[in-house]
C-alpha cells in the first residue's frame, strides 16, 4: 500500500494557491497545478451590465475593458471579484464540492481580520467537506521534504524569508520586503522612460521597422481600437516579463558585461549591456539604482512585518565582531536595528540571527530558495557566497529546485503534498465544526 | 613427583651433532637387482652425535628422514641410532631431517619437534675437499642441540657423561671432510677476532672523521 | 478442392468404417450443427473428415494478452467513506483495495477500525493546569522563597564585604600610624644629632647621648607598641546597628528588582500551557506564538516551575522528572547560548588563530612527553632502584632478614656474572644434603653455575621439606666439582639474568640477540659480510662453520661491530652532506 511508504492517502482534495501573479489551482496528488492563471480579471462595463471576465478572456482587447488586480502582496485586495475568480475556477474544473475539501494557501503576514474574512467567505458561498488554510513556507517545506528549513520566496510582490521549524512557520523572525519583482519591474519603467522610450502593446502595431537605439522607433499604430490604461499596463506585465528574462546577476569584481539586445513590440532594439547586471543587483542592494521618477520609487524597507504582533517591541540585535576593513566594505551589512534597506542577502542573514541559536545551524543548511524571481541566473550563487562570507560560523546550502516551472508554483505543489498526505486528514475543519465553534476559536485552535 | 618436571633456570646444555650425508659412485657390484638403471649413486644421510659413545635415546624418540616424493615411503622413520639412511639415486635433493624427542612432562620437552634442512649432494662441490676415484663425497655439517632450561631428567641424562667434547685431531688424514675437531672451532675464532679488530679499527677511523667533519661544519657555520 | 476431389485424382478409396472403428470421441466439426465459416471451413475441407489433432479453432488469432487479461481479474476498488481521526466529524472518501462488499462485511464484522494514520497522532502528557487561587499560591510561594534566598545571600555578602572593607581600613590605618612613628624617630634622631653638633665633645655627653638615644630608642618601641596593641584588640570589626539597617534597605530594593521575574499573570500562564499543549514542547515554536515578548528561557522557566509545583503535590511522585525539571537553570541556560552565538560569530581570523593554539598546545603535550620519557629513562640508566613493592613487609625484624637473604642472592647473581671462576678441589665423595655444611663452606670455590645449582637446590630443598630428597642429577654433578673447563665439556652453560626461553634449539637456527636490526640495517651487514667472506648462508642466517656456543657469541659481537660501524658511517656521510650544502650555500652567498 502507498501508506506504509510515502505516508500518503488520497481524498480527492482541491489546491487553491492565489498568488500576487498567478493564482494555481489543482488537484492534491497530482505534481502540477491544473490551471495556472493570471490573479487579475476585467470588468467589461457595457451599459448596465458587469460582467466580470477572468483567465485568457482577458488577452482580447476591448474597449471599455478595466483590467484590475485581485491580490496584494499576496493577500486578497478584491473579496467579490475573488470569489468570482474562485467560483470559474471550480467550475472549470467541475468539482464535487461536497466530495472534495479544499486546501488555500496564505501568506504568513495576514492579519486576523484577513484569517476571518478569508475563512468567512469560504464557509459562506461554497460547500466543500473540509477546509483548511495553510501558510506558504509550510507548504514549501513540505514539497521539498525538509522539516527545519528557511524558505525563501522570491515572488512577484514580495520577498520573504520565513524560518520553518518542524513544519510550523516561526512568525516573530520573519522577514518582508518589496524588493521583488515589481520593484524589478519599476526599475525597468524608470530606465525605459528615462531613456525615452516609447511602448506600445503589441496588438496595436500595424506594422513597424527595425531600429536600434538610440534611433526613435517607427511603427504604425493600428486605429479604431480603444482600451484602457488599465489592459495596456496588464500587456505591458508581458514585456516586463521578458525584459526580466534578460537578467543576470553579476559576480563580485565582474568587469566584462556581455550585451544583449531587447526588442521591443515597437521594433526598436535596446542593447542591453551592464543595465542587466545592475537592475538584477538591485535585489541584492535596493538601493543601488537611483530612480530618475520617483513616484515610481519604493519606500525603504528593512523587511520587519509590523503588523503582526502590536507587542513587537524593539529587541537589541546582536553584532557582529568584525575587523574594520571588513566594516568598511559592508557598512549596509551590520545588523544595525536603525538600517533602513536590507538587500536579499541581509534579510537571510538578519532573520538567521534571530533564530534560537540551537536550531540555527541546521537551518541553515537547509535554506530554500523559490519563486519566479530566483529564476536569475547567478542569483543562487551570489546568494552562496555572500551569505557565507556574513557567517563565518554557520555552514550555508541553499536549495533550489532545477526545474523552472516547478519552482514557480512550488508553493501549490507543495500544497498538493501536505493535502495527500493521511496524517493531515484530521485537520480539515468541516462547515459543521465552523458553525458551532466560532470563526474566533477556530482561529486560535485549528488553523494556527 | 614434582621436582621431576621442575626446569632449571639460567641453565643451558648443549650437545655437539653431526649430520649430513656420505655418497658413493655405484658400481655394478654394489647394484642390487632392484636398482633402477638410472641411479649413478649410493647414499647415506645421517645424523649422529660427534662422540661415538653419547647415547641420546631417552630424549630421542626417532629421526625422521623425508626424502623426494619420488621414492617409496617417503618418510622414513628411524628410532634406534645410528640414525640413518642409505638409498641409491641419480639426483640431488633437499631431504628434512626430524627430531622427534619424547613427550612427556619429565623430559618438559614439548616443543614442535624442529627440523633441519639438508641439500643431500652427490657430486663433488667444494673444492677445497680432496677429489676421490670412487667418487665419494662427504656433506657433512656440524651442529649442536641446546636445552634451554632443562628439567632435572634432562639434565640427568646429560650430564652422565661429559657431551660437548670434540676430538682434538683428525682421526685419519682424508676425512678432513668429514670430521670437526675442537681446533676448528679455535680457527674459526681467531678468524673472527680479526674481522672484529679489523672492523673496530674502521670503526675508529669513522669516528675521527666524523669528529673532524663536526668540528669543520661548526666552523664553517660560524664563519 | 475438397479431400475427396484429391483422393479420386489419386485413385485412393478411403476407408470410411473406420471412424466407426476407432470410436473417435472427439466430434468432428462437420458435426456440428453450425455451419463453418471462414478459414476454418476451407481447413477442414482440405483435411477432411478426419480431425486433425491440434484444435485449430480461430481462437488463436486473439491476442494472448487479451485472453489473459480476461483470465486476470483486477482486484477492486471502492470509493469508501472514512473518517479520519476520532473527534473531527468530517467524512471523507478515498480508494480502498477490495470489493465494496468485501469491505462492508469488514466493516461489520470487527469494530470500526481505527484510520490508518491515526496511530501518528500522538500527544504528550503534560500536567493540566490549575486553577487561579493555587496558581496565585505558588507564585507567591516562589517570590517568598526567592526573597528570603536572596536576602540571606546577599546579606552574608554584604556582611563579608564590609568587614573585608573595615579590615582593610584598619591596616591602611596602622600603617600610617607606623609611618607617622618612623617620621617622629626620624625627627628626633635629627635633633639628637643637631644636639650632638651643639654639644662639645664630651664622652660623658656622648654617654648621655648614647643613653638617651637607646632611652629613645626603647621609648620608640614602647610607643609603637601600644599604638600597635589597640588596633589587634578587634579581630572582627564592629558593624554598627546603622550600618546594618541601611545595608538591608539596599538589597530589598535589589531583590525587588529580580522580582520581575516572578511577574507572570494568571492568564499568560494558562495560554502558555496552552501553547504547550498545542504544539507538543516545541519551544521554538511556541516563542514564536506567544502573544508576548518574553525569551524562550522566561517561558521554559515559568512552565518547569509551576510544573515542579503541580508535581510535587500529585499523588505518584516521579522525583526523578521533577529532579530533572528543577534542574533547569536559567542563568545557566542564557549563558550556554551566548556562549554559542559568540563561538559562531568568530571571524575566520579568530578560527585561524584559535587552531593555531590548539596544534601548539598539542605540540607542547608531546614535548613534555618526551621530556618525562627521557627523565625516566635517564633515571633508570643511573641504577637508581626503584621500590615497586610495598615497603612495609621489610619493616618487621623477619622482613628485614628476608629481605637481607634475597639481596644476597641476587648479589650473588650480580657477582657471578663477573667474577671469575676458580679452580676445585679434587672430588670429595658424594654428600648427602642435609648435612652439607661443606657445600656452604666451599662456595667460594664453586663456580657461578654450581653457585646458583646449590642454591637453586637449596630452594627447592626448602620448599618441600617434607619430601624425600632424593640424590638427584644436580647434587651429584655439583659433588663432582667441576672445573670451568669441565663444565664446558658438558655443555652447560650459565646464562645468569639472560632471558632463555624452555626447550631445545638448533645452535644454528637460534636468533642472534644482536640481529635485533631493521631489514635495511641487515641488508648492509650482510653485503658486508660477503665483502669480508664470511658464510653467509645467504639471507639473516649468520652461520658459522662451527657453530658452538663461543663462535655464536663471536659472530654476534661482530654483527654488532658493524651495525655501528654503518651507522657511524652513515652519519659521517650526512655530516659530509650537510658540508656540501653549507658551502655551496656560503659559496653562492
């Protein structure tokens, strides 16, 4: 029997993993999502209907077609258009709601309001068997195997580190910051409008030339189509996208920049020689990029969640002992509790040493790195070597799984993991058990 | 009784042997009719005490002679002295001689009964030993048993009678190769004495010149 | 064409009876009442009425697979309902091996069987909590206890402090006094002498003088001594009534202070057993969901205390857990961590420079082994003879004899090896033991061999008293007197202290002592010993032509000469080596 050797037991249960970028769905067991799609949906105004569209309905260009986000930094902004999504969704997928519980991920910096609201509405508009909400670092830990880890999610929105200790998320030493993606994305808006380039979604251009900057682009618009700034901005995800792709993360001392070139839906080529080491460095060093708008500008971060516990008072953090030239060279590195940015590397170090020194070292050695952004190359390696260079001490591994696309959605995969597992069956909470017990007990008994 | 089995510390007894082998030139007279054709020779191999008149039967319990596998009985087995034996062959092998002694806790003799390796010869090898018509040859070597730590019984039977003697003179002239006599061992003395001086005076030598040598490395540092 | 086509062709009859004959059982398939089709009708046509003997039926042309999948049957499935865990009251359903009638009769047969992973659902025992009133009893138990701990700690303290304090200000005192009294000498002397200038020559002045001056000096010592006597009247210094009270002011204030410790409220008490409870003494975790901000030490200490306190008023005692809970330290506890966060945060300076320490510390272990080794060593070679044996069995007068008896022997030992042998007397007649004074009186002219027989036999004489001595083999050799000479022609031999191991050896096979070399040592030797034509006997057996006991002893001595004569040498050529090297390193310099 599979239970005696993978400890598994499957009931059929759904995988619900809403992301800031994608929001995956499918079914626990299977080792990949069955519909990945975009955490966004359009709102087609047309006279006195609404209708709300979700998925590839939303490529096709409209008019009067808003196209608004449906997360936040990975907690759901839009309850309604949510649950919307969510509903098209199941029913794609033609679930047994009654037959199947459902598993929903979360991040770990949601407030209780956010637990009780979330919990609320799925209680309130479906009917599944069981249901339970499982933090994204728990899920990793679980898809890679590793009970004592430190997860490290680069996503869309956000970067977080999260040390995991025997599957449970420790809250109080996690880090956030906003240095991800999108910020990755707003550095290359300022570059592009710094250097005056012009972006046109693709479906407008009737037809275009070959240029190469700093040449202006020639194309054609097409006319008669009318969207909204708001489907251009999600075309324009697209570009980003593959500007992204286009990143390296320099080696320390690099001097040799290999060029390459960016084509543009206009046809206009960029070339692209140390802007690709340096925007990517920004995860690195946030602050090494001076933004020329700064509306686009992200406010400093040092990675502390506020809002998490109102008792977070100021806890003196431990130095380092370090020689002075060593101080000088990485004055942004010293754990000063008045730092205003941390970079990637400061945020694991500085979350390492929050961590109970006797789990410490097994953590880690077992540091896993996720998420699209981590993608880079030569983001891992760096990460390496700077991470044992901050600790002299402690014996660094990181983790990062080969596969692209699994470690994109590893989150729900991991999802699917914990929700075939048989020893998880007695978590689910059912409708019955939410009814007689309490939204508030609920939360402080089951769904820690 | 146990004074009987009771060895004597810090005492050794040595007896002097002989053993090796005499060999012949067969003749048509002295083939038997069972001789092979191919056998040239006759001979004896032998182990005996140098004195005639030492008796070593109550420690002996047998000598065993093994011989090339090629002969019949191999091993053969003699208990009673002269301990010997004679064959005729045509080649010359290795034969291992054995004492066997009595076991038995009075003689305290329990040792793996040893033995001794004899390359049995038939044609003349040394050139120093007179070459004879009849084309006899002697191996004859020269050996002594030491009992280590004795038990009174031992030292009983040997000490009736005096052991370590050795003749003092060749009992005729051309056995030279087949006896040792007490000058011999004298002879073999005075020639290691002077290898021994002879080494010391190197000895000496090397030592000044290491000494020299000492004296200039130091000097040389030093300047 | 049909079989009967050929057989007229052929002009062969066929023999029709004998299908009736042989009682053929097997039907052919013309009788059957369907009519043939395909292949198998045109087959038998041409074989005719006789059935062959394999079954040709069109079966064959179905895959084999196909039949045998349809022989195997899969064992089922069925889709059950299960509840997994006892309180949770969710139904879920899963695939489960076996016929759903199968399981039903399972189902009902035997009790409802426990979920499968139930069995990993395990919870730890740890102590219910208790209500308010006994909590707010044990905390106030544990401030009282602490306060009155630290009060008594801390006054004893104090109380040494100051004493020490007083000490040290009444020896700061004499001293000054002292000093003060040397400079009064110091001035009176120097008036004594202006007086002495003022004064003439006198003698009887001088006498005066010398008087007054050991006046002075005596009325100096009288003077220092009773200022010295008053100040070693106390021993201990009075602490005033005061002093005390303010003292104990001071450290209640303290002791206040390290109160806070104590200052968990009801309710956080309960949610951290709670928390507990909940995630099964994961400390870590549990810090993590604590609503306040207190270290992982301040809760494992609260939680082993009032545990300790639930414990001790249980029925069962287990004082082996509640000696261990009691053993947690907290002090202890933050002091181990901060040891282990300053150990990983050595720079690799400190790493390097801590391993340097370690292989030099180990470097100086092996030199003072060295060192003790060589001093032992250098102790044995002085002959000091160290007592290895319990003194106290010499300190009674028959100890003392004994042990004169064994230094005499062994002293005798000693003697024999060096002395020389002298002649004998000519062979008195054989003498019974016993009455062997003469034995004794001619010891001196016995030589070392019948020396240590007769003393051997002596032993043995004296150990067996009551056995009947026979003449046995020694007495008498030792009754015949024999010359060194005549000894050899025995062959007997004493070895003295020499280590000889029982039995009997070929003289030519026994192991030189001063073989004892290196392979690469004998090697040498021997080629040396070709040099010098010696026999060989080709390999380690150095063989004299003769070997008797004296020539064995010679070629020993030789083999010795050389091993040091090639060791001077090669320490002669290293020497010349490092000549060279010296001089070519001054040459080029």
């Amino acid at each position: 029997m599979s239970n005696t050797v993978y400890g598994g037991d499957e009931v059929n249960a759904i995988i619900l993993d809403p992301g800031t970028y994608n929001t995956r769905i499918g079914y626990a067991g299977d080792d990949f999502p069955k519909i990945i799609t975009p955490s966004y949906y359009g709102e087609y105004s047309n006279k006195d209907t609404t209708k709300k569209l979700f998925g590839q309905d939303l490529l096709i260009p409209r008019s009067n077609f808003e196209i608004k986000p449906l997360l936040k930094e990975g907690l759901i902004s839009d309850w309604d258009s949510t649950i919307l999504q969510f509903n098209h969704l199941f029913n794609q997928l033609k679930i047994q709601q009654s037959e199947q519980p459902l598993l929903l991920t979360e991040p770990i910096w949601s407030s209780t309001e956010y637990k009780t609201k979330l919990i609320e509405s799925v209680y309130e508009n479906w009917q599944f068997s069981g249901f339970y909400v499982a933090k994204v670092p728990t899920c990793i830990s679980f898809q890679q195997g590793r009970p004592n880890c430190l997860v490290v999610d680069l996503g869309h929105d956000t970067i977080s580190v999260t040390p995991v200790v025997d599957g449970i998320c420790l809250i109080k030493n996690s880090m956030k910051t906003n240095y991800s993606g999108k910020f990755l994305n707003s550095i290359i808006e300022d570059y592009l409008q710094d250097k005056n380039i012009v972006w046109e979604p693709s479906y407008k251009i009737k037809s275009k030339t070959i240029t190469k900057y700093p040449e202006p682009a020639q194309f054609q618009l097409k006319s008669g189509i009318e969207t909204t700034n708001s489907y251009s901005q999600f075309l324009k995800l697209q570009m980003y996208h593959e500007f992204k792709e286009l990143l390296m993360i320099p080696e320390k001392g690099q001097t040799e920049f290999p060029k390459r070139i960016f084509e543009l839906s206009t046809g206009q080529q960029i070339t692209l020689e140390k802007e690709r080491f340096q925007f990517a460095d920004c995860i690195f060093e946030p602050k090494s990029y001076e933004f020329k708008n700064k509306q686009l500008e992200l406010p400093p971060s040092n990675g502390e969640i506020k809002n998490l516990n109102p008792l977070n008072e100021y806890r003196p953090l431990k130095r380092f002992k370090k020689s002075e030239q060593e101080e000088n060279e990485t004055a942004s590195t010293t754990p000063n509790p008045d730092v205003e940015v941390r970079g990637l590397s400061q945020l694991i170090t500085h979350s390492l040493n929050l961590i109970d020194i006797d789990l410490r070292s097994s953590i880690a050695n077992n540091i896993i790195v996720t998420g699209g952004v981590s993608l880079i190359p030569g983001l891992t390696e760096k990460l390496y070597h700077e991470l044992t260079n901050n600790n002299p001490g402690l014996k660094i591994r990181l983790h990062a799984v080969g596969n692209q696309q699994e470690r994109i959605n590893q989150s729900w995969i991991g999802g699917s993991v914990l929700a075939s597992l048989g020893t998880f069956h007695q978590m689910w909470v059912t409708k019955q058990e939410y009814e007689e017990v309490g939204i508030d007990r609920l939360l402080n008994q089951r769904f820690r | 009784m146990s004074s009987n089995s009771r060895r004597i510390k810090f005492i050794s007894i040595s007896v002097p042997i002989l053993y090796g082998n005499h060999a012949i030139k067969l003749t048509p007279d002295k083939r038997k009719p069972t001789t092979p054709q191919d056998h040239t020779h006759e001979w004896t191999v032998f182990l005996k005490p140098v004195l005639g008149d030492i008796d070593l039967t109550p420690l002996i319990k047998k000598v065993t002679f093994k011989l090339h596998e090629t002969y019949e009985n191999p091993i053969r087995s003699i208990e009673t002295p002269p301990y010997q034996v004679t064959e005729t062959g045509w080649g010359e092998f290795e034969i291992i001689i054995k004492i066997h002694f009595h076991p038995g806790v009075d003689l305290g003799i329990n040792e793996k009964n040893f033995q001794i390796f004899h390359g049995l010869k038939l044609h003349p090898y040394n050139p120093q030993h007179p070459k004879r018509e009849n084309g006899e040859v002697h191996s004859i070597l020269y050996d002594e048993l030491v009992f280590n730590e004795p038990t009174d019984k031992v030292f009983e039977i040997l000490t009736r009678k005096p052991c370590n003697l050795l003749p003092f003179k060749l009992s005729s002239e051309n056995k030279r190769d087949q006896e040792y006599i007490r000058p011999d061992e004298t002879d073999e003395l005075n020639r290691l004495d002077v290898y021994i001086d002879k080494i010391k005076v190197e000895i000496e030598n090397q030592r000044n010149q290491y000494k020299e040598l000492e004296e200039a490395k130091i000097s040389l540092i030093n300047s | 064409m049909s079989a009967n086509d050929i057989l007229d062709v052929l002009n062969i009859s066929r023999d029709d009876n004998q299908p009736a004959k042989k009682k053929q059982k097997t039907s052919t398939p013309t009788d059957n009442g369907k009519p043939l089709t395909g292949m198998a009708r045109e087959l038998y046509n041409l074989v005719g009425p006789n059935t062959p003997p394999i079954n040709l039926s069109s079966s064959n042309y179905i895959s084999n697979k196909g039949k045998q999948n349809r022989q195997f049957r899969p064992s089922p499935w069925s889709k059950v309902n299960f509840t997994p865990g006892k309180h949770r009251n969710i139904q879920l359903k899963h695939w489960v091996k076996g016929s759903e009638e199968l399981l039903k009769q399972e189902n009902e047969s035997d009790e409802k069987k426990e979920y499968f992973f139930e069995k990993f659902n395990i919870k730890l025992d740890i102590p219910e909590f208790i209500d308010e009133e006994k909590y707010e009893t044990y905390m106030n138990e544990f401030k009282d206890d602490f306060r009155e701990e630290q009060f008594t700690k801390r006054k004893a303290e104090r109380m040494r402090q100051l004493e020490e304090q007083k000490k040290q200000k009444k020896i700061e005192e004499k001293k000054e006094e002292e000093k003060r009294l040397e400079e009064k000498k110091e001035a009176e002397k120097q008036e004594e002498v202006k007086q002495d200038i003022k004064k003439e020559g006198e003698t009887k002045q001088e006498e005066n003088f010398l008087e007054e001056k050991k006046e002075e000096q005596k009325m100096g010592e009288k003077s220092v001594e009773p200022s010295v006597e008053p100040s070693k009247e106390p021993s201990e210094p009075v602490i005033t009534e005061e002093e005390q009270r303010s003292e104990d002011e001071k450290i209640k204030e303290e002791v206040k202070k390290e109160l806070v410790q104590f200052d968990w409220s009801y309710q956080e008490t309960k949610e951290l057993f709670n928390l507990c409870q909940i995630y099964e003494l994961k400390w870590p975790t549990i810090h993590d969901r604590f609503p306040s901000n207190h270290r992982v030490e301040d809760l494992k200490e609260q939680f082993y205390r009032i545990c300790v306190k639930i414990l001790e008023t249980e029925e069962n005692k287990n004082q082996n857990l509640i000696d261990s809970l009691k053993a947690f330290s907290k002090p202890r506890e933050l002091e181990r961590k901060q040891y282990l966060e300053n150990l990983l945060k050595r720079t690799p300076a400190e790493i390097a420079e801590e391993e340097s320490l370690v292989i030099e510390a180990r470097r100086f272990e092996l030199a003072a082994k060295k060192m003790l080794l060589e001093r032992s060593n250098l102790l044995t070679l002085l002959d000091s003879p160290q007592s290895t044996q319990n003194v106290s069995q010499y300190q009674s007068s028959q100890g003392i004899s004994n042990l004169y008896n064994n230094l005499m022997i062994y002293d005798k030992h000693q003697k024999k090896k060096q002395a020389h042998q002298q002649k004998q007397e000519p062979i008195p007649p054989p003498i019974p033991l016993a009455a062997s004074s003469s034995i004794r009186r001619d010891k001196v002219f016995q030589t070392n061999l019948q020396q240590y027989l007769a003393s051997f036999l002596k032993q043995a004489h004296h150990t067996n008293p009551a056995i009947k001595q026979e003449a046995n083999s020694i007495q008498q050799l030792l009754s015949k007197r024999l010359t060194q000479k005549e000894e050899e022609a025995y062959g007997l031999h004493y070895h003295g202290t020499e280590k000889l191991t029982p039995g009997v050896t070929l003289r030519s096979q026994q192991k030189l002592p001063g073989s004892n070399q290196r392979q690469s040592v004998l090697k040498s030797v021997s080629a040396v010993f070709q040099e010098m034509d010696l026999p060989t006997a080709g390999g380690t057996m150095w063989k004299p032509v003769m070997p008797t006991r004296k020539t064995m002893s010679k070629y020993d001595e030789l083999l010795r000469s050389v091993v040091t004569m090639l060791d001077i040498k090669r320490a002669k050529d290293k020497l010349e080596a490092e000549i060279k090297l010296i001089k070519s390193q001054k040459g080029m310099q």
